[in-house]
C-alpha cells in the first residue's frame, strides 16, 4: 500500500488480480483494526466481513438479511480514516461464505468493500493499481 | 423451549416496531431497540451512542435502526467469477 497525500493506492492483488483497499475501523472498547477488503463496485453492501469481524467490530445491530450467499448479519461500523475525509458508522454485514469466497482470489482478503461506502470517497483505477481519495471540496464525513 | 439471545429478542422486535418507528419517528432519526423495547432516540448515531453511554447500555447486541430507512430484506451478491 503507497500513500501520496490522503490517497490509498494498492497494486492489484490475487488471482485473477483485484482491486482492494486497507478499511481502518473503530471497535466499541476504541482499538483500531484494518482490513483488507476487495473493492467490488457493485456490491449493495459498505463491507461484508466475517462474522467473528463484525462480532468484534459492531457498534450496534441491524437487522439480518438473506442473499444469494445466505444470511447476512447486520451491524453498524465505525469507520476511521480521516485522511479521507471519513469518520462516521455505516451498516456492515457478516457473511463467512463472502470472505472464504474472497479468500480464493487472495488470502490476505478480509471481506469487500463496496459502492456505499467508494461512494464516500474518489476512486478510481489503470493498468496497476486502484485507489481511493478524499472527495474533491469535501469536509469531514460525520454521522 | 429455547432461550432467544438478546440480539434475537431485539431482532424480533424491530420487526414488530417496524411500522410504528416509521409512523412515530422523523425520517433520519436513529432508535435504539434494547431487551425487545425501544430505549433511546436521537438526531445521529453519535449523540444516540452517548446517550446509550449514559444509561448504561453498550452491549453491541443493542440494535440501531434509521427511521424511514427501509432495511432490505435481501442481497444479490454478483461476483460471478468469485463463486467458480
């Protein structure tokens, strides 16, 4: 992972290569936890993690929902990277399925990350990397 | 009979307040669902989490709902290429 500024850029990952990013998170007792997590842009979901993850991470429950992966656990996660301009909850979902199906591409995979929260920030991708920075004008997310 | 853990009890009731909390309550505003009630409201998460603080309440098992959010139901997780 490089850092240029506030930019998270990551060398695509796995096989076949996938575009990831490094998710800080702040549990409820107030340690800090980073995940690697596969950048899907068209997954519904801000993060699917493992459910020990969202066990261990969750601020708050939401109510659980079925997929095409089966049941996903709901809870509130507070994200923690200021260096992008985002601090604030956002609903996370617990699938183990997800993240052993993630794993096959790389096993450093921790779960996916996805359009609610790329929505937050600028991202964008070439031939080597994907990346994230804060939002062009944007202040601090707080929710 | 089977004891209902805590994060069932809340589960359940949610979808018993569901209707209510969206009548009740302004769109945006944050509810806190403990031991099959609703304990606590407020204008954001945060000012929610201190108020749980407050009154003693941090189980992560406490559930937390936007009213006027309809949560879905279900996903369709795409990703064909991961499932092969």
């Amino acid at each position: 992972m490089t850092s240029r500024a506030s930019e998270q850029r990551n060398p695509y990952k796995g096989t076949p290569p996938r575009a990831w990013l490094v998710v800080r998170f702040k549990a409820r007792n107030g340690s800090i936890e980073e995940l690697q997590l596969l950048a899907d842009t068209g997954s519904p979901c801000a993060f699917i993690i493992s459910n020990s993850a969202l066990i261990r991470l969750r601020r708050g429950l939401t109510s659980t929902s079925q997929s095409n992966f089966g049941q996903m656990r709901g809870g509130w996660l507070r994200v923690e990277m200021p260096e992008l301009n985002v601090q604030r909850k956002l609903l996370g979902y617990g699938n183990d399925m997800v993240v052993s199906t993630a794993k096959k591409s790389h096993p450093d995979f921790e779960g996916l990350v996805g359009l609610p929260f790329l929505r937050l920030v600028e991202y964008g991708g070439d031939a080597d990397s994907f990346w994230v920075r804060p939002l062009q004008g944007s202040g601090p997310q707080l929710k | 009979m089977a004891t209902l853990t805590d994060q069932e009890i809340n589960e359940n009731a949610y979808r018993q307040l569901k209707d209510s909390i969206k009548r009740d309550y302004p769109a945006g505003r944050f509810v806190a669902i403990d031991g099959g009630k609703i304990v606590a409201d407020a204008a954001t998460f945060d000012e929610l989490d201190e108020m749980l603080n407050t009154l003693g309440k941090t189980s992560p098992d406490i559930m937390v709902v936007e009213a006027g959010v309809d949560y879905p139901e279900y996903f369709d997780i795409l990703l064909p290429s991961l499932r092969s």
